[in-house]
C-alpha cells in the first residue's frame, strides 16, 4: 500500500512539474521579410542595388554595342580594303567578344547576388538580434517564422514589438 501511495505521489509531483514547464513555455512568431523590408537601412541596400543592376546592364549595353559595330564592320562591302589575314584577326576577335558578351550575363548575375549578400547580410543580422532581444525581454522560449505556420493567433505575433522597438510605423 505504501508503495502504491509513493507511486500515485511521484506520478501526481512529474504531472504538476510537467504542467508548470508547459505554462512558463511562450511561442511567437514574425515575418522577418515583412521586418527588414521595413528597415530603413533595407531601403538604402535596395537603392544601392538597382542602382548597381543599372551599372551592370549600362556595361551589357556597351559590351553589346561593340559587338555590333564590329560585326556591322565586317559585314560591310567596307571589308575590301582588309587583307585576308586582317579579315581573320577581326573575325577572331569578334567571336572572342561574341564569348565575352556571353559569359558576361553570368558573371554579371554572380557579381549581382554577391553584392546583394553583401548588403543584405548586416540587415539581417540586426534583424535577428533585434528579434532575439525582443523574445528575450517578453519572456518567449520559441519564435518561428510565420510564413512556416499554417494557423497563429495574432496575440503572439512579434512583428508589433519589433516595429515599436525600432521605431518603424
């Protein structure tokens, strides 16, 4: 009997332990594209890079320009006072440029996600740490992004606070 009275003891002190765990556990959740697309420092990043694309599609442009001009060149009844061998040269280097022209889109598109992350990357650490502090300093245990949750009460959405600490609208 008496080991039944322990058991029913220990069983009943786990349940109110466990209980008390479950009630100090605070879920939240944010949209932190929703957070930094606020940040004012988004906005300049954001600048910069369609400035940079800009850059990067003036330089296309001009690349695509030559090309033309020298193909447009070669193409000409102009080509007659070329030798063979100037024939061939220019030929040479316009399939070279031709190449050039080519490669460029990719390269322009890795110096493009480069330059993104290198400005992104400061922004979303700021977002990260700002959304650490305010989980820390309301007591939540958990905060999970809300584009992964399919159903979330809007009591515990951290998106308010954050713009609050921030002072964003």
């Amino acid at each position: 009997m008496k080991k039944i009275v322990a058991i029913v003891l220990v069983a009943t002190t786990l349940t109110l332990a466990g209980n008390k765990l479950q009630a100090q556990t605070k879920f939240g959740y944010i949209s932190l594209s929703e957070m930094i697309t606020g940040m004012p420092e988004y906005k300049k990043a954001d600048s910069s890079m369609v400035d940079y694309q800009s850059a990067l599609n003036q330089n296309f442009e001009d690349m695509k320009r030559e090309f033309n001009e020298k193909d447009s060149l070669l193409s000409s009844k102009d080509t007659a006072k070329y030798t063979r061998a100037q024939i061939e040269i220019k030929r040479k280097q316009l399939g070279e440029l031709y190449l050039k022209l080519q490669g460029y889109q990719q390269q322009a598109g890795q110096l493009y996600q480069q330059k993104q992350q290198d400005l992104m990357a400061p922004i979303q650490k700021k977002a990260a740490d700002i959304v650490q502090t305010i989980a820390k300093e309301n007591g939540y245990t958990y905060v999970f992004l809300k584009d992964a949750l399919l159903v979330s009460p809007p009591a515990d959405d951290l998106l308010p606070l954050v713009k609050k600490k921030l002072g964003l609208k």
